[in-house]
C-alpha cells in the first residue's frame, strides 16, 4: 500500500469517527431526558429521586391485563419552586405562602421523611454563578437576536422560559354585573398570579375590557354565538380563536367565577415536563370544582393562590360536572360539538366527544384546586337562563349517538393525584361503571 493511500485511510477514518461523535452528540442533546447523562444537573436537583426508585423519574407499576406497561409519572413539588426561583414575582406574600410550605416540609423530615433537597452550599454558589454567566450570555445584546428562537435555557439548565411562550393561555368571558363584580374583581386578580400563565377574555363588553386591560390580561372580541342560546359565545370557536392570537404550550378556558389553588401551575408544569404524549396527541384536561357560598365567606382573603387552597376547604366537591377544559393545540377543537358556554351539556359533549374518538382525557380534581364562588344566583344559574335547552338542540341536530352517561370526569381513564413529600402522580383508573354506564 503506498504512504499517500495510507494517508487518505487515515483521513476516511478520522472524518467517519467525527461524524459518528456530532450525530451522537446531537441525539443526546435530542433525548427527553438528556439531562440524567449531565452531572451539573444532578447537583441542581437532587431531589429528582422521586418516590425511592433509585433515581428514575418514571416508574412502572403493576398493571392489568388490559393495561400493560401501565407508566406513573411523578413531579416534585420543591423542585417547581426551584425552577419559579429565577421569575420576578410581584406579590411577596405568595413568596412568604412558599416559605411557609418549606416549614411543613422541614416538619415532614421531623416525622420521618428524608430530604431530598439538602445541597451544600459550595455547589450552590457555584451552581448560582455558572447559571447567572449563563443567562448574561442570553441576553447579551450581541447574541439576544441569535438566540431569539432558540429555548436555551431549557437546553442548558433544563428550565423552560415561560415569559417568551407561556406554560398556558388561561381564558374565559363574562359581561359586566353588579352581582358578580366582587367576583371577577378576585378573578382579574388570582388568574394574574403566575408569571407562566397568561390570562385572557373574550368578550364584546367594553367595561369588561377595559377592566381586563388594566389588569394586564389579554382581550379579544366574541366572534361566534349562537343565537338559539341568547349571547354566550360558542366553546370550540374560543378555542380556536385564541390559537390564531397566541402561542402557548396548553390552552384552557374556565367559567368566569372560578379561581384556582396552587396546584394549577404545578399540574400543568408536571404534564408539561413528564407527560409527553401533550406534544403529538389531543389531551383534555378537566376537574370537578367545590363550591363556596361566597355570599357568606365574601370577606375571606383571596391575594393568593394559597387562599384558594384554604377557602376549598369550606366548600362541597360536586359529582360529574367540571367548569374548565385544558387542551394542547392538538386537540381538534374545529370538529368539536359547537356547544355555547354557560347552558347545560357543555361537559357531557365535551368529555363524552373526547373518550369515544380516543382521546387522553385527565380528571385533574385531586391536583387542581377550584372553586366555584356561588353567589345570589345558585350553581344552576345555567339551567334559569334564555335557551336553556340550545346545546341540546346542537347535540340532536348531530344525531348525538354518544351516551351522556360517559360525559362525565369520572369517566376519564387517567387522573392525577398526590403521593408523599407533595409529589404529583399521574395514574390510570377503570371507569366508574355505575356512573359511565361502561
């Protein structure tokens, strides 16, 4: 073999070597769960060994026969707060409402629980450091352009930036009332406290809009209404109206005289980060609510999400029904049942719609704290209303073959729940055959 033939081999092998090193290099980083091979990672959270399984953050349980290879999927809740660390938050009670959860953690240890979160404080500054060099380049002026379109700070430090594209649009519609103005007042107010969700109405009221733009929301106008049901707009078209305006990971609507927990944030975060079949398929996320009569707790403290919490104590969880639809964009809202919110069978077309073509469909009641504020008009206000009867009429003229028996949140095959240490579990369950009727 002559010198120069050796020479070229040598320079064949080399090139195939590197390029063998980038493609690998570059399924890694492609990976979900590249960050389990990165050690900075695991010295920023040690508390990603969930539930004792030996550092997995997925964990397989027994299952059925007809529910093999049956995955939990499990979020800590101290590792959330990690991560709202870097987000400037307004409201300092909120911040002293997660202090006060670490206390009762740190009770939690007293009584036998191991922690998880002890970092030592070398790393930590080191840790602080390194993450701030990081975001200086980020937003450097020089580079702020080139990576403009680039989520880098999920490639880095493996933590989303939900300013530039929220966790999730958050959006209702109401007109003005005096009866309910104390209501959406505390509305405006706790639907603005998380710096990842962004919320938003829908309405052609112009006080309400102008009361929504000074609370920071987004406003858009009702471009669909059915005139069989007197005013209120058509569901699917909201949702798909919001589509075209913003850009978001998940999209919910919510009836206006509901407010939510902490475990909002926290359970949409855990679908975000560990339940990936959000990105490629249609996911509905539903709860049941609890409802307060608020006429008698009206002056109960509601600043923060925390309040909720406490407030949902006073209340009664109510059977079947739900008062708010998350989604991802790939949930077809174009081919949904043109139901019309506020009047009766919205959850049941919904939901029933969503089981019969196959959809993920997540009863969210055990994780997401809601609260109906019940005023003057009662928790059937729907059924005292003008076209009282129209979604029905919609459903009939569809030759709804779909039992309503099954439209319920009951029914959905997945929930979610809590486990120890405030973990948030994702889990399937058999449908509830005296209520679904299956």
């Amino acid at each position: 073999m002559r010198f120069t033939d050796f020479r070229n081999l040598k320079r064949f092998v080399f090139i195939l070597v590197l390029v063998g090193v980038s493609l690998a290099y570059m399924q890694l980083v492609a990976m979900e769960h590249w960050d389990k091979f990165v050690n900075f990672r695991t010295r920023i959270s040690q508390n990603m060994r969930i539930g004792g399984g030996g550092g997995n953050d997925i964990q397989e349980e027994q299952t059925t026969a007809d529910d093999m290879n049956l995955i939990y999927f499990e979020y800590n809740e101290t590792e959330m707060k990690k991560k709202l660390a870097d987000y400037d938050n307004p409201n300092d009670d909120y911040k002293d409402d997660a202090d006060d959860h670490e206390k009762a953690a740190d009770g939690d240890d007293k009584a036998g629980f191991r922690d998880t979160d002890e970092v030592d404080s070398g790393n930590t500054s080191k840790i602080n450091h390194w993450k701030s060099s990081v975001n200086q380049i980020i937003g450097h002026r020089k580079y702020r352009n080139r990576f403009q379109t680039i989520d880098l700070k999920r490639l880095i430090l493996n933590e989303t930036d939900f300013t530039t594209k929220p966790l999730m649009v958050l959006f209702s519609s109401w007109v003005s009332s005096s009866e309910k103005a104390k209501v959406h007042s505390i509305l405006r107010r706790l639907w603005n406290a998380w710096p990842s969700i962004k919320p938003v109405v829908l309405t052609k009221d112009s006080v309400v809009q102008k009361e929504c733009r000074n609370a920071g929301w987004g406003v858009q106008t009702v471009t669909d209404s059915d005139s069989r049901c007197y005013g209120p707009p058509v569901l699917s078209t909201m949702f798909t109206d919001v589509f075209k305006r913003h850009d978001a990971y998940f999209y919910g609507y919510s009836n206006a005289d509901i407010i939510f927990g902490d475990g909002l944030e926290k359970t949409m975060s855990f679908l975000y980060n560990y339940f990936s079949p959000w990105k490629t398929k249609p996911v509905l996320v539903v709860g049941r609510r609890h409802n307060v009569n608020f006429v008698k707790y009206a002056n109960f403290t509601l600043n923060t999400p925390h309040d909720v919490d406490q407030l949902t104590k006073m209340g009664t969880l109510v059977i079947r029904s739900t008062d708010y639809f998350f989604t991802n964009r790939h949930f077809p809202w174009g081919k949904a049942p043109k139901v019309t919110i506020g009047r009766p069978f919205v959850v049941r077309a919904i939901i029933g719609w969503a089981l019969q073509r196959g959809y993920y469909v997540i009863d969210a009641t055990n994780t997401i704290q809601s609260v109906h504020l019940t005023t003057q008009d009662g928790v059937f206000a729907s059924w005292h209303k003008k076209g009282v009867m129209c979604n029905q009429r919609v459903l009939g003229a569809l030759r709804w073959s779909i039992p309503v028996s099954i439209g319920h949140c009951e029914c959905a095959r997945l929930e979610t729940f809590k486990g120890k240490n405030n973990t948030i579990k994702l889990r399937h369950r058999p449908p509830n055959r005296k209520l679904c009727g299956r």
